[in-house]
C-alpha cells in the first residue's frame, strides 16, 4: 500500500492542529504557545480552544499551526512532549 503524507491528511507547507492534554491549573493555553513561538513555528492564537475534563483536573488544549514540512510537525509534537506539564499531544 503506498501510504503517502497526503492520503493520511497532511498536506505541506500547511495550517495543522495539536491536541495537548495535561493539568488545569499550569496555564498550558500560554504554555503551548510559548513553546511554539521559541521554536519560530506560527502558531495561530485564534483558534485556541480548551476542553476541562469531566472533573476539570485536566485540559485539552488545541492549537493550529503552520507546519512547512512533515519534520517541523514532528518537532512540534516532540518539543511539547518533552513539557514536564505535558501528558500527552495529539
């Protein structure tokens, strides 16, 4: 099976989102956007939006950005991973 970037939905250069998951209270919103302004990758502030778990201990945080290429997605991931804050990206 030739499984392309394309046939996965990515396409690049290109405008992709991240789902980043970890605690209410550490202001992760700011976080994220921080981390990916350090790392020159636009992020586009205006399409942040924040889930609260069902008992609001914990956040999904999601977050659109420009990606030039599949690496810098994979940076992207990788440094907010690498958050000590961070449970998990999507």
């Amino acid at each position: 099976m030739n499984d392309t970037p394309e046939q996965r939905g990515f396409v690049f250069p290109g405008t992709l989102e991240i789902s980043v998951m970890g605690a209410a209270d550490v202001g992760l919103d700011v976080l994220i956007l921080k981390t990916l302004e350090a790392m020159s990758i636009t992020a586009h502030p205006e399409t942040l939006r924040i889930k609260p778990s069902a008992k609001g201990n914990y956040v999904s945080v999601t977050v659109s950005f420009d990606a030039r290429n599949r690496e810098e997605y994979d940076v992207a991931h990788d440094a907010l991973r690498q958050l000590p804050e961070v449970k998990w990206t999507l």
